[in-house]
C-alpha cells in the first residue's frame, strides 16, 4: 500500500512521463542546458531564424526571372539589388550588436532568468500559450504601428527607415530602427512572461513569429503559404503586407487581419500571377 510520500514522489514523474514533449525537453535539458540557459541563446535563435528563412527568398530575389518561383513574385518590375540585400542585412547585424546584445547583458545582471523546469509542457500548453503571445503581440504592434504612421515625427524619427523600400524582400525584414527592434524585442520577452509561458512554448513563438515576419515580407506570393492555407483570410501574409509597403495607411498588423478588418485598414489584392487588380 501506498503512504502518502510515495504518492507525492510519484504524481509529478508519471505526470511528466505522460508528456509527449518530455522527450524532447529531457534532452535539452539533460544534454544541452549550459547552452540553452544561456540569456544568449534566445538571440541566437531568432537571429539564426531570421537568417536562415532569408536565405532561401534572397537566392529567389537573385535568380530573378530563371527562379521557378519568379511567377509568384508580387511586384515584378521592383526587385532587390545585392547592394539592397547587404545593406538591410548590415540594418539587422548592427541592431544587433548596438541594441540587442548590451540589452541582454543588462537584464541578465538586473534580472536574471530562473532556472530552466525540469518538466516540459503538455501540448495543449504549448499550442495555447503561443496562440495567446501571437494575437497579445499582434494587437500591440498594430496599435503601435498605426500610432507611428499617424503621427509624422513618430514615423520619421522610428518607423521611416522599414519604408525604405516600396517592395519588401526577405532582408528587409529587420531593416527597422534601433527604437523599433528594442520595442518589438521587449513586448516579445515580456507577453511570455505575462501569460506564463513555459522555455519550450517561448523558444517556438520566437522561431515561428520571426518566420511569420520573413514570410510578410517574402515579396512572393506563394500558394501554400499560411495566409493561404488558413481560412476566412485570418492571416494577413505577404500579399497583405506588401501592400503596406506600397500603400503605408493599410494593413498594419503584423500576422492577423481582424484589427485592420476592424479599423477599416484592411486592403486586399487578388493573387499576382492570376491578376493584379484590388479586390
Ligand atoms: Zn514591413
Ligand atoms: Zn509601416
């Protein structure tokens, strides 16, 4: 018979036995937690990321019209220069070193982060704690977008220097002001935290809302991408955020179309390579 210590031995090992992430975790955490724990490797992962989504587009963007893909590009006729692609990724690189970097050091000496879980978490967990940190960001950076677009010495002094370029291409996507990263990199690191999300589900949102970014600003209309595959049009995607570049007072939210729908500022194009018209 069991006394009541076995018990409270036991629930939490069979509870995280039965997590089909636990695997998973166990070998971060097991095998790799010097690594992991470090306040670098959140960097790392959304800087990686955004590199290693580019990649693929700026070889597209290079290729040009022999590109498989060429007949999904949204605007033909605007295409990036190598010169384009080296200063945007020299954008992205200084932010990083000037603003991110030292940012980190600083938090990690004011307020260090606790000590990794040992238990990883359920799926559910996941999938409704990265939901929630995408449609929490979502909201504010479209609140905080339109605000910097409204008001001309906000969007000049913060915002003007993403707008450089009419067609967005995979670079371009952290071609953003010191300002402008450091807000977006703080509301990404705080909503987490609010919504008490666990390392793994936080890791996730970094990886797949910075390819959610890329793919905004892909400049390829891609039949499969998420906005395409989700339905009623929820997903703003490339299309939708191609079209802010070329009409700056539409479509300001960055993955989701509800607020736009809401505030009027929603605009919608047909797919490029079967007509060029608005809807
Ligand atoms: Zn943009
Ligand atoms: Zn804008």
């Amino acid at each position: 018979m069991w006394n009541i210590s076995e018990v409270a031995l036991q629930l939490p090992t069979s509870s995280a036995s039965n997590r089909l992430l636990q695997p998973v975790w166990d070998h971060l955490y097991h095998q790799h937690y010097s690594r992991v724990s470090s306040p670098f490797f959140p960097v790392l992962l959304a800087f990686s990321s955004y590199f290693i989504f580019s990649v693929p587009f700026a070889l597209l963007d290079v290729l040009g019209e022999k590109a498989p893909l060429f007949k999904y590009k949204i605007q033909k006729e605007r295409r990036p220069t190598v010169g384009m692609m080296l200063r945007t990724l020299g954008t992205a690189v200084y932010n990083h070193l000037v603003f991110v970097l030292p940012a980190v050091l600083i938090t990690n000496v004011v307020m260090p982060a606790p000590p990794l879980p040992a238990v990883a978490p359920t799926v559910w967990e996941l999938l409704s704690g990265g939901l929630g940190a995408l449609l929490v960001f979502d909201a504010q950076y479209f609140f905080w977008h339109m605000v910097h677009h409204k008001n001309p010495h906000l969007y000049r002094w913060v915002h003007a220097i993403h707008h450089d370029y009419i067609s967005p291409f995979s670079w371009s996507t952290q071609h953003l002001s010191g300002v402008e990263l450091m807000t977006v990199g703080f509301w990404s690191n705080l909503d987490p935290i609010l919504l008490k999300c666990h390392p793994l589900t936080v890791w996730t949102i970094t990886v797949f809302s910075i390819w959610m970014s890329v793919e905004d600003h892909i400049g390829y209309d891609l039949p499969y991408s998420p906005s395409h595959l989700v339905p009623f049009g929820l997903l703003g995607g490339a299309m939708a955020h191609d079209m802010h570049h070329q009409k700056p007072s539409s479509n300001f939210a960055p993955f989701f179309s509800h607020w736009d729908r809401l505030f009027g500022t929603a605009v919608t194009v047909k797919r490029t390579h079967k007509s060029d018209e608005e809807q």
